[in-house]
C-alpha cells in the first residue's frame, strides 16, 4: 500500500494494482480504516495468534514508513505498512532488553525480534508486557493443575516441551496428563499411551512433552527426535497424524510450532489445497523453511507404528 497526497495504490499478489482517489479529506480516515481491516485478516492468514483481541496497539514507525507493534495475550507483532511481520510468541521471550528507546526480545530457539522506538509509551508497553507473561504463565499453570494434580506448580511454558531431566519429579505425572487415556474429555480412549510408548522407544531419554492453550482448548504434543529427524505427535480428538521433520535442533522445531500457532495444515497442504494458508507460505520465511524439512505424514491407521518407524529412521 503506498499513500501519496490523496492517491492510495494498492499492490495485490497476483500483480495487479488499484488505484483510489479522489477521497480528499476522508483519505486519512480511509487509510486508517483500511490498514486496521487489513492488518486483522492478514494476522489470521499468516498464523498468527487470533485467540482474543489485542491488549494495545503501539503506533511507530517500521522502515521509514508508518507501522505499529501489536501486543496481544499471548505474543508480540511487528507490523510494518507493507512487507511481512516480525513475529514473537512470549512462550519464546527468554529476555528484554532495554537501550534508551531501543527495546529488544530475546527468543528461545529463533532470532532475537527488535522493537522499533515507541517514544512516550515505552515504559507502558514494558509493563504491559511483562503483565502480559505473567498472565500467560498463570494460565499454563492452571492448564498443568487442571491436567494432573501431580502438576500443580509446574513451571512449564505454554507451548514448550520439555524432556524427564528438565521435568525432574514431575516427569511421571507429565507423562500420563500427555498420553492421556480413557480419561474424561481426553479424546484418545486408549491410544494415547500405545502411542507415546512407541515414539519413547525411538526417542529415549530425548523425548519432550508439552501443551499448547488454544483459546479455551489445550493441546497435548510431543516432540520425539531420532538421529536427525523429530516426530510431532499430538493427543485428543484433533490429532490426526504425526509429522517428521528433519532437523539439527529440537529447540529450533519447537519455536517453528509456536511461530506458526501450531498450524500443521500450512506445513503439509498441497499448493493447490493451501487456501487461505498460501498467504503464509508466500510471505513468511519460517514457514516455507518448515514445509521444506518436513519429511512425512503419517496419519493414525493400523499401520501408524511401523510406518513413524521407518519416516524417524529415513
């Protein structure tokens, strides 16, 4: 979108362009409108957290050109006029670090996200913030009580698996909440921990558990590497299939999955089927590099075992 005067151009992915005037002293109106309408519809297309409303809106300025900074419940958007967001789920943020005006968040497994100048509101965006992660932590803590009694207390991150030397004592009480298993409300009758033996065996004493908060849901995964490769396994009644990437980093998989709100579909869909998850591929590094590693899909059939076996041992 390019604004000159009273003229706005818009750029569209198939090339084309269109060319509104004559709005005259509405143009400002207009543009604002438009940028707002535009910037929700793409949030959900490119993957991003659209579980609730922001908490704020932070006006700045991105490259030179009008931008803002999104803070929503769980995650932080860098949203440029034109081009692609940077994204930073707080499960990720290890640190923020603060330079004057210069605010910079520092991420578990992916690149660090820096925060453009806010001026006047920077103290408010860093309380809002941290306000933020601790709200976040209090809910994944209430998710972990909710799942086992045994986990109350866990420190965990939404969305962030962790191995049995980083779970300690609560490994066992992790193991069973994930696997799940005839539980009421589980979703997996008895498959849940038939599954999660057979991807233990491959994975050994590298297997992570975790959980995802999706809204008012809770989704249990679990990343087992083998060699070079890690399946991703979830649990309950939206699991469909286990998928193989190949990758040097579990630590790097994991931000992937929370970088794309754990979106399989715009991992594995044809082009042809991408629908509106093309957006995502056709803009967002992160994804094209996921789809790229991804070696298999192995949906939950009779043959499931075997067949994860063979996609982690290539």
């Amino acid at each position: 979108m390019v604004v000159e005067n009273a003229r706005v151009t818009l750029g569209l992915a198939d090339g084309r362009r269109v060319v509104l005037s004559h709005l005259a002293r509405r143009t400002d109106e207009f543009v604002e409108v438009l940028r707002t309408a535009r910037a929700r519809a793409r949030r959900a297309a490119l993957l991003q957290w659209t579980a609730g409303p922001p908490i704020d809106t932070y006006p700045t300025r991105v490259g030179g050109e009008p931008g803002q900074v999104v803070l929503f419940p769980d995650g932080v958007t860098v949203e440029p006029l034109n081009g692609p967001p940077r994204l930073a789920p707080l499960p990720l943020v290890e640190g923020v670090e603060r330079d004057g005006y210069r605010i910079t968040l520092h991420l578990r497994g992916a690149a660090p996200v820096a925060v453009p100048p806010l001026a006047r509101r920077t103290d408010e965006f860093l309380i809002d913030l941290e306000r933020a992660r601790r709200d976040l932590a209090a809910r994944t803590a209430a998710a972990w009580a909710a799942l086992s009694p045994g986990l109350a207390g866990f420190p965990a991150p939404d969305g962030w698996a962790v191995d049995a030397a980083a779970a300690g004592g609560w490994w066992p009480h992790l193991r069973a909440a994930v696997a799940g298993g005839g539980a009421a409300g589980d979703g997996d009758g008895d498959r849940g921990p038939a599954a999660l033996a057979v991807l233990e065996a491959l994975a050994g004493d590298r297997l992570r558990l975790g959980i995802e908060l999706q809204g008012d849901a809770v989704l249990r995964f679990a990343l087992a590497p083998h060699g070079d490769r890690v399946a991703v396994e979830g649990f309950g009644d939206d699991a469909r299939a286990t998928y193989v990437f190949r990758t040097a980093s579990v630590d790097e998989l994991n931000a992937v999955l929370l970088l794309t709100s754990f979106r399989r579909e715009a991992l594995h869909l044809l082009p042809e089927r991408l629908g509106r998850w093309a957006v995502a591929v056709r803009t967002l590094e992160v994804v094209r590099r996921a789809r790229a590693a991804l070696v298999a899909r192995v949906v939950h059939t009779a043959g499931w075992a075997a067949a994860v076996e063979a996609a982690l041992r290539g």
